[in-house]
C-alpha cells in the first residue's frame, strides 16, 4: 500500500468507528470519536472516494455531531456527502 492509501484508510476508519459507535448504542463514544475524527481530518478535506464509503453511515455520523459543541464541522459533513451523492 502507498502512503496516501493508508493515508486514506486512516481517514475512513476514524469515521467509520464513530458511526459504528452510534449504531451500538454508545453515543458517548461515537460522540468523541466524532469529535476526535473533526478535528484530525476536518470533513472538507474528505475526497469522493473517502465519501463513497462515509455516506453509509451519514445518519449516524449527522445524528451524534448534533450533540457536539460546534455544529459546523457535521454542516460541512453533510455537504459533502450530499455533493457525492449528486455526482454519483
């Protein structure tokens, strides 16, 4: 794997364990993973491929972000997921 691969991965992980938290009934935990995912890979920084997989778990990603502090990071998160959509 290349370094923007992982890179990727990375990325994708981060998002994924805080919609999978959500899923679980742990809204705490989804909540800080959320935050942490926000503040390591801000949501506009996310490319297409990176949103295909992230839109799976947008209600939950949407859901938890409404009980985080700053609510422009999920408005931002929205946008993007609805742009991939649109394209697709």
């Amino acid at each position: 794997m290349t370094v923007p691969e992982l890179h990727t991965l990375e990325r994708i992980a981060r998002y994924i364990a805080a919609g999978q938290a959500i899923r679980d009934g742990q809204l705490s935990e989804g909540r800080a993973l959320l935050q942490k995912a926000y503040q390591d890979f801000p949501p506009a920084s996310l490319t297409r491929l990176e949103c295909s997989f992230l839109v799976k778990f947008e209600d939950d990603l949407v859901f938890a972000g409404q009980f985080l502090p700053d609510l422009r990071f999920t408005i931002v998160l929205v946008q993007m997921l609805g742009s991939y959509r649109q394209a697709a």
